[in-house]
C-alpha cells in the first residue's frame, strides 16, 4: 500500500537498483568456492575439483561469456615437483614428496617440510599436491592429494589461449652457422644516439619549450637529430663521438684515440673547430640558436709545459717534419664545456676551454679529456675555504641546524659565519659594538676593548648585553669539518660545545668578561698531500663578581682564538716478518737425543 503514493520516478529508480544488486550478487557467487572436507589420510591420489556454486540469472541480464576453449596442459606436473629434494639418490629428512624415500624413511619422519606444491598461482583453478604424515599409524606413514585448488582472488587467470606463455623459450644460441640469418631478422645493430634518440620536431604533441634534466642538448643542423657530443670509453677505452650531451647532466670521461700522423690534419676528432662550430638551440626545436664561444686555450709541448695563448683564431692540426720524426701541431687534447642556463630551462651563454698539443709520430693513441658542466644565471659560486681540507687564511665554515636530522643553514657572507669582537683604535666596547672580524684557519688573534660603566646599571641587564657583545648576533653551533663540507652532510659537521665558567661567590651576580675559543684541527689522509680537518670546537665564556660601585668601572673585555694541532705522529710501516711453522719429526735428533 505504501508504494502506491510513491512518485513514478522513484519506482523506476527502484526498479534499476533491484536489477542491478540481482547482478552484483551473481557474479562473486560464482568466483566464490563450496568448501569441502577432503580425506588426508588416504593415500591414493583422489582428484577432486571444488565447482562453484550457482546462482539464478535475472530475466533481461546478458549471458556471461562462455569458455572458449579448455586451459592448455600445464607444462609442470605438480604431482612429480619436489622443491626440498636436494640429494641425489638419496632421501632428503621430512621431505615427504622425495621419490627416493621408501616407507621406512616416512616411519622416522616428524612433519612434511614442503606441504603443498601448487602450479602458477595467478590461474583460477591450478593442481596442488597436499602431503602430510599420519603420525597416529603403526608405523607412521605418508600421505599424498592431488586436489583442484579454487583461486580466491577475482583477479585471476579463467582461460589461458596462448600456450607458449607456460613456459619459457629456449633462445636460439648464436653460432657460425645462423648468424647471418639472425643479424637480417633482428634488423643489425648501431650505437648511434641520433638514431636512439626519438625526433620531437615530427611529432603532433606539443613542442617542448624548456629543456628538462636529461635532455639532449640540441644544435643547429641540416636534420632534427643532431645533437652536442661529448665523446666517451663505450665498451672499451676507445672514444664513442656519438654520445649526445645531456641537460643538466655534468660529466667527465677521458678516452684513447687511434691516429696515424699522415692522417692527422684530416680528423675532425683532433681538430679545434670540430668543437668549437656546433651552435646549441636555446630551446628544443627552436630557431634561436647559442653559438659556443672560446673562453681560453692552453698549449702543451712536449715536455708538458702549459702557455697560454693570446689574440689566436681557431688553429687548425698541422704536419711538420723535423729531421727524421714528423710532428702533427695544434692537436686537441683536452675539451671543456661550461654552460650557462637560465631557470626557465633555456641555454642563456655557452663556453669552450680547450688544451692543445703536439702528437708525435711515436704516438698511436691518444688519450683525449672531455667535461661539461652547468651554472645557473645570476648565481655567483660559493667560495669554499679549501678542497678539501682548510686552507691557512681562509675563514672558517660555520652554520646553525634548526632541528636535529636537518640540514645546516649558512649564510651567504663567507666572512660573517664565524666571527669575533674586533679591536679598535678607541678601545671602547660601546664604539665598536657590531664590528667583527671573521675567525681565519690557522691564525691565533687575540681582541679586546674596554668598557666603562657609569651610575648604576642592573647587574642582570649589564651581563646580558656583554654576552652579546662577545658572541655577537649569530653564535654559530656548527662549523664544517672540511672546507669544502656540503650543508647537507650534516655528519661532516663539528658541533661548538658551549662551556660557562664561574666563580664559586653564591649570591653576586656573573659578569662575562672574556670568550676563548679553541680549535682542535688535524691531518688527515696521505702525508704527501695532508689535508686540514677540524676534529672538536670549544667555545670558553669566563665570568666573574660584578665589580664595586662607584661612579666610573671599568671592564676589559676580551676574545682570543687557539688553533691546536692534534695530529698524531707519523709512523713507518714495515711489514710483519714472516713466521717459519715447521715441525721436526718426533726421532730427528735420534739417536743423540
């Protein structure tokens, strides 16, 4: 009666919804398993398949697709695997599915070790072969099903139509014979990186407008796929010229190159302008184009002396002979790339640094160096104060850490990291307030001033503001244990340990009046070439009484900086002497002994 005052919108939205909960209660009915007991202790393999149950269909619902066809044959027999039989010919202990075990093994088993073996896992139905050991019986033997799993996960393979997929190919092995035939059907092999490289200039999509990190940096070219080389060792140390320079990606290879000195002025891999003509696109697939422009050129002799050369155009390999040897001038030896990018992704300037040299004809290979590295425009280098141990002079890396396990936070003044009271010719505290001098790696200093108190100054008041006169305004809690230690490496960090001394006078108030700062250093790593590192930073305050009142005190403030080597002396290592373990028969000395 209820439903009849029920609009007729709402009776066909109820309609749908009957209808279509009719049909979600079929289908995991028919993926759902009837469980059943199954007799373990039966030794004969008894097939048994678990058939799902069935529900009615609803008038008016499609059929669900049939099967096709049957599951092709497995390629493994379930029932003949044995994953724990490890011994050949013999019985491997609990492992019930070893043929080579007779019923006299089963009687001193304690449990199956593998207790069911099953096929692939991802088929909806699949074989598995259930062992266990029937300890009740006299004697205690084995007992073995073979049973029809049903997978209980809807994601499930129902029907497999290609066979080959069961198993694995056996791959066609390479010989004398086939080769040919396999090098046609595989289509031949290039290590070309223009043909690797897929071309963006065709395609429909949209056309990048940036370089992203990775990309090869394009150049202006008669096709779309020409890029920036940077040649490097590919399978051997012999240079690879076609393997194209990424954005953003900085990199160093050194390479070999066979050359023949009458060839020499003809190889574009020894010329300068084979390195120096390429102009870079500003951005992928644009008609901007960057041209590379030489920033500087060394020239090495032969005996490995450097000169610079000054006012030069691009010089070009040259054959020469003098007497009996001939030499080929004018040989790159070394390439450099240094690229500078804007935010936006796009090559703002690019430069070349190039090493040139002269090969002679008692040289056949040639070893040849090539970098490229990347700055940001408008960015300016972080200077380090050595790499990477402290250079003498240089002023020491100091920051702060906000919370443990994050990075250290620096500033970008260099000389404003570490800093202490500067002396002044006034000698007068108040003057000189914010006036401070960076502390330099290896130099002990020594500053003060003076201050003069007149009337009465709340003690409290007059030791806050002294304290803040010796450690200034950013105490740092960290310096950097190399010259070159990343912020992000926070354990290549030293922490400053903070240390207050005081006299023993209970209830006069503390003056600070001197900050000493101790800086253990030591040398570390080969004494040919020690490098500074800075092992422990301990920062002293001193206080004493406040002084008696009167109408004019004065008070000498101080700070003092000690650098203190550490390092343990060298010592020579020798090689521990061989040891002789040789034993004499038990009647050697006989009959004398």
């Amino acid at each position: 009666m209820g439903s009849r005052g029920l609009p007729p919108l709402l009776l066909v939205l109820l309609n749908c919804c009957t209808s279509s909960s009719t049909q979600v209660v079929a289908t995991p009915a028919a993926a759902t398993p009837a469980v059943t007991k199954e007799d373990l202790n039966s030794t004969k393999a008894t097939p048994t398949t678990l058939q799902p149950s069935q529900s009615p269909r609803t008038p008016g619902t499609p059929r669900a697709p049939e099967r096709s066809g049957p599951r092709p044959t497995p390629v493994a027999d379930v029932a003949a695997l044995c994953v724990c039989d490890l011994l050949p010919a013999q019985c491997d202990v609990n492992c019930c599915c070893d043929p080579d075990c007779s019923p006299a093994d089963f009687s001193v088993f304690s449990a199956c070790s593998v207790p069911v073996v099953t096929g692939d896992r991802q088929f909806c139905s699949q074989k598995a072969a259930l062992y266990s050991m029937n300890l009740t019986a006299d004697p205690p033997h084995r007992d073995f099903k073979l049973i029809d799993q049903i997978n209980p996960s809807i994601f499930c393979i129902h029907i497999s139509n290609y066979k080959p997929a069961l198993s694995f190919a056996n791959p066609e092995v390479p010989d004398e014979n086939n080769f040919d035939r396999l090098m046609r059907t595989s289509g031949g092999f290039t290590l070309s990186a223009e043909s690797a490289v897929p071309s963006t200039a065709t395609s429909d999509g949209p056309q990048p407008t940036k370089y992203e990190y990775g990309a090869p940096l394009q150049t202006a070219g008669a096709s779309s796929g020409s890029f920036l080389k940077l040649p490097s060792p590919l399978t051997s140390s012999l240079c690879a010229d076609q393997n194209p320079a990424a954005f953003l990606v900085s990199q160093a290879f050194e390479c070999s190159r066979r050359v023949d000195i009458e060839q020499c002025e003809g190889m574009e891999a020894l010329s300068m302008a084979h390195y120096s003509s390429p102009a870079i696109l500003r951005v992928p697939n644009s008609t901007t184009q960057v041209s590379i422009k030489i920033q500087s050129v060394m020239y090495r002799s032969l005996n490995h002396t450097l000169t610079q050369l000054e006012g030069h155009g691009v010089l070009r390999p040259s054959l020469v002979s003098t007497g009996q040897d001939r030499l080929c001038s004018n040989v790159v030896l070394q390439v450099k790339y240094s690229l500078l990018y804007t935010a936006t992704g796009q090559i703002h300037e690019a430069g070349l640094s190039l090493v040139l040299g002269t090969l002679s004809s008692a040289v056949s290979l040639l070893q040849q160096k090539f970098e490229i590295h990347f700055i940001q425009h408008g960015t300016k280098p972080v200077p380090l104060s050595g790499n990477p141990g402290y250079r003498v002079g240089l002023p020491l890396a100091a920051g702060f850490q906000p919370q443990k396990g994050s990075g250290i936070i620096q500033t970008t003044n260099r000389q404003g990291q570490f800093t202490i009271l500067r002396s002044t010719s006034q000698q007068d505290c108040l003057a000189s307030e914010g006036l401070r001098t960076p502390v330099l790696f290896g130099y002990n200093v020594q500053s003060g001033c003076q201050l003069r108190l007149t009337g009465t100054i709340p003690c409290g008041l007059l030791a806050q503001k002294v304290q803040d006169l010796l450690r200034g305004q950013a105490f740092p809690n960290y310096v950097a244990a190399f010259g070159n230690s990343r912020a992000q490496d926070v354990h290549d960090w030293v922490p400053v340990h903070f240390v207050t001394y005081s006299s023993n006078m209970k209830g006069s108030c503390q003056l600070p009046v001197a900050l000493g700062i101790e800086v253990k250093w030591t040398k570390y790593g080969s004494l040919l070439n020690p490098q500074a590192r800075i092992v422990n930073v301990t920062a002293q305050l001193v206080s004493v009484p406040e002084p008696l009142p009167g109408p004019e005190r004065t008070v000498v403030i101080s700070t003092a900086v000690t650098f203190v080597d550490v390092s343990a002396p060298a010592e020579a290592g020798f090689r521990a002497p061989p040891t002789i373990n040789a034993r004499l028969p038990f009647s050697f000395f006989f009959p004398f002994v």
